[in-house]
C-alpha cells in the first residue's frame, strides 16, 4: 500500500479522453487550483487523493480479536435472517445451518470466503479519464444520496423534483473533489416510482460522466442501470461484465436482517462483477447494542454475512464493508452523527476492515437541520472519522443534512470546501534542504521578515491552499462588503455553477441508443412498485 503515488492526478474538469470535454479548463491560482468554466469558483485539479498516515487506531490486537470474536459467535449462534429465498439456498448447499431465513454460518466459511474479495479494484466509468480506486491507500468522495427533501436560502425546504436531482447532478460534475456519483442526490418525487429509475439514469449518465451507482430495489431497475451503463460505456456485455464500471450499495435491516430487494440487486451485480458495498445500518442504543464495541461486532457480522454470500456466487467479486454505527440520542431516540461516538465507532470499523482484508465506506453525516455552525462540526467530525480511520469511501461527502431527510445547495458547496482542505490536508510533507530553508532563514537573520526572499518569492502562489469559500478578511473589509456570512457566500456560489455549466459531450449515438432504451423500457412499465 506504501508504494501508491499520493496523489494520482488525472486531467482537471475539461479534460476528458476520448476527446470529450467535461465543462472547464486549467488557468492560474494557489496550489495548482483548476478555474471552472467561467467564473464561479477556482478549485482543485480533479486528483484521487492518497491518505498516507497512519490510521488511529482505538482498538488493541487484544480487541480486536474480541470484536472479530463477537462478530463471529453472532453468525454462529444467532444467525442472520436472509429474506431471500435463493440467498438461502446458496447458503445452505455451502455448509450453512438453515432455519426457515435463518441463516447460520461457522468463522471457517467466512474466513475462507473473505480471502477471495480485492483489496483493490477500479471502476472506469464512459469518461475513462475519471476511473476510480476503492481501497489500498485511495480516498474517494461522492455526492448525497437518497433525502426526499432538499433545500436552499431562496425557496426553503421542499420535496425533490426532477429539476432539483439535476442541479445536484451539476453540482456533482462540477465539483472535482466530488469522485463519483452515488444514489439520487435528491428523490425526483414528480416522476412514477414505476419509471424513475430510467429518466434518473439517463440524466446522471448525460449530465455527468463519473461512475454511478444503482439503486438494489429489485431485478428491473438493477437490470435496466446495468444495460443503460453498459450503453453509455459503448460496451459489449462481455466488456462489462469484464471489469467494474458502477456499484450498489445495500444495507442490512438492522439488527441482523437482509431484506429481499436488497439482496436480489446484490446478487445480480455479483454476477456481473459490478461492485457491492454492503453497509449495516447499526445505530447504537436503538438497532444495535449501546456499547461501541457491541455495535461495530454486530455491524460486521451484518456486513460479512452478505459478503460470503455474494463470493460464494461469484469468487473474486469487488465489495466493501459499509459503516452506519453512530449513537442515538437516549432522551428521544433520534439519531446523532459527528458525534465522538460516531468518530471512535468509525475508526474501530476501519481496523476491523483492514483485519478482513476489505475496503471500508463511511459517511459524511450531520444530524443539522440547516446550513450552519452545528452541520459544519458535525461533517467536519465525520470527515476527519473517514481520514483518520482509512476509509476508501466516502458516502453522503457533499449536501447531506438533516441526518440524511434533506439535501441542502448552500451546505454541497460548504462541503465541498472542506473536501478540498482535507484532499489539501492528505498532500505529503516533505523536509529536503530546500524545505528547511537556512539560507533563507539566514538571509532574513533576526527581526527581519520572509515576505520579500527569493525563497519566498518563488513559492507564494502555490505554497499553501486557498479556499474558493472560506473569507480570510478582516472583520472591517467584511463588513464593509455586507458582512456576507458563510451559507450566503455559498448560495451565491450554486447559482453561479449551474448558471454556467455545461455537460459533458457524449456521442450522439450513444445519446439515441439511451433515449430509446428509455422510451421501449417505459413502454414495457418500467419496474413494479409492490416491494
């Protein structure tokens, strides 16, 4: 893992491959920033960051293997409940102890499975120039994913509708610390539930060119993304099938239940080599144990249950382990993010990822219900749990709120902010002899000041990052500029984004072949609602 680069840089947002373009270009600014087309902001290249410091770890070797010990007696003695007939059957003809959709498995079988999932692997979207890496020492970040309501200053809180899910998917291409394009970044609650899956990759494939995920809400829609990615790839299903190119992302019925849609999506992907993220959802005191360590045990037992089921079905298959575990807060049972709970349960979930052997996903969740301070400490807390515990994924990195119920334009762009700083953060320090400066400090000598050395001179402009959000001036300019506070400066900044931004080209061809497959699969009925 030591040998990765630490920062794998790709083109910045314009250069595409292929010879597309993908909505801005190079020009000057601090630290290597990349101008998006026009003027909105100047951000950071599109890179994929490398976190080279070592991992907090809370647990002792000791503990660990008490957690594992844990997870392992809860798969041995109680079993997980698989809602799944044919998950069952695989589980059964594989050694399991089968109880009606109980389900029983000994640590042997799951050791031994584990040992086929990567480490590693790349997903390579249409656009190739924006592949990505989960696991090893890549850290990856993709937009909210799946609140019914979304919000800004101007218009408040409201239901998502298709226009809104399309100024997310803007903000979502736009953005360069933003690696893939998760879930729907808002629910279109205008489109039939029947047909939304279609109208809802067709525009996530069109107005963005990063890899996508699709939803594990039964065989029709996992089907109909598969074949729409395969399209807009210009694929062979031989080609598809040869190489990762989107993901799902399932999550247990907490405590120790998969449900059936879930698991049918899953198993579909498997097959097709697609990737699988599987993610318990074990909130402490309500759905798993009050204790940390009780939690992060049932959570991998949860999360490595579907994982020997789906290398059981396809050896070899890419998949992660998911964590969920937070607290609730005892007085009303609502749930808390950013909480020193959630930052201690999420670095003792990447030790136990890493002595699986499995890339690890978390969140960047907040239970605020605005834009303000609390949303900001509460994501900056889960962030740094992700940085410091390895997470290579990191679900919900830009809009969330309201403990995932609501996604907020002015809060994407503050997150935004702080995903550059922490990409900034993870960037090498290095102490050669021009690091060290003597000459310089000798120069100046004592009392002196280093804004005018050569030293100086020949690395202002990049030494240190420059946020595109923050405002660095002194209260008497602030206020003599409006006194403009944070989420104001951010609202002005999403509407300039989707003022300018253009989507990437995609083959014309390519385009017709998607709308028909659109038009034909909507014409059939899309996907039943009955689940």
């Amino acid at each position: 893992m030591a040998s990765d680069p630490l920062i794998s840089e790709a083109p910045g947002d314009g250069s595409t491959g292929r010879g597309r373009r993908g909505g801005g270009r190079r020009s000057g600014g601090r630290a290597g920033n990349v101008r998006g087309k026009g003027a909105a902001i100047t951000q950071m290249p599109w890179s994929l960051p490398v976190n080279t410091d070592k991992p907090t770890e809370p647990l002792s070797e000791e503990d660990v293997q008490a957690v594992h010990n844990g997870a392992m007696r809860i798969l041995e003695e109680i079993g997980i409940e698989f809602l799944n007939p044919e998950s069952v059957e695989i589980l059964r003809k594989a050694g399991c102890i089968v109880d009606g959709e109980n389900v029983r498995m000994d640590r042997e079988l799951v050791m031994a499975q584990l040992k086929h999932a990567p480490d590693r692997y790349t997903m390579t979207p249409r656009n190739p120039d924006r592949a990505i890496t989960v696991g090893g020492d890549h850290m990856i970040f993709g937009n909210v994913s799946s609140p019914p309501n979304c919000s800004d200053l101007d218009r408040g809180r409201r239901t998502g509708t298709r226009e809104s899910y399309r100024d997310f998917l803007k903000l979502t291409q736009y953005f360069n610390c933003i690696h893939f394009a998760g879930g729907y970044p808002v629910e279109p609650m205008d489109l039939h539930p029947s047909v939304r899956h279609l109208d809802c990759l067709y525009d996530k494939l069109t107005i963005t060119d990063k890899v996508v995920h699709a939803y594990s809400l039964g065989k029709e829609r996992v089907e109909d993304v598969m074949e729409m990615v395969r399209i807009a790839g210009a694929m062979s299903r031989e080609e598809f099938d040869a190489a990762p190119h989107m993901y799902t992302n399932i999550n247990s019925t907490s405590p120790l239940k998969h449900d059936h849609p879930m698991l049918d999506g899953a198993m579909r992907l498997a097959r097709h080599g697609q990737p699988v993220v599987v993610t318990p959802f074990t909130l402490a005191g309500a759905m798993a144990p009050v204790t940390l360590a009780g939690a992060v045990a049932q959570s991998m037992a949860e999360g490595l249950a579907a994982i020997v089921l789906l290398q059981l079905i396809n050896p070899g298959c890419p998949v992660a382990i998911g964590t969920f575990t937070s607290n609730v807060d005892m007085k009303t049972g609502a749930p808390a993010f950013g909480t020193p709970d959630y930052m201690r349960a999420t670095q003792m979930s990447g030790q136990m990822a890493r002595f699986y052997g499995l890339p690890l996903r978390s969140t960047n969740a907040c239970a605020a219900n605005v834009a303000d301070s609390q949303s900001a400490w509460e994501s900056a807390f889960s962030l740094w749990a992700a940085v410091s515990s390895h997470t290579h994924m990191v679900y919900h990195a830009a809009g969330w709120l309201e403990g995932g119920l609501c996604a907020s334009y002015e809060k994407f762009i503050m997150d935004c902010e702080t995903l550059q700083q922490m990409i900034a953060y993870m960037k090498p320090v290095t102490a050669t002899e021009d690091d060290i400066a003597f000459d310089a400090i000798k120069e100046v000598g004592h009392g002196g000041h280093f804004f005018g050395v050569g030293h100086t001179q020949e690395r202002y402009e990049t030494a240190f990052y420059g946020p595109f959000l923050s405002d660095w001036s002194n209260f008497e300019n602030w206020e003599d500029r409006g006194a403009v506070h944070t989420p104001e400066r951010a609202n002005k900044i999403w509407k300039q984004i989707l003022a300018e931004f253009t989507p990437p080209p995609i083959d014309p061809a390519i385009d017709e072949e998607l709308q028909a497959f659109v038009a034909k699969r909507k014409e059939e009925g899309g996907a039943p609602t009955d689940y």
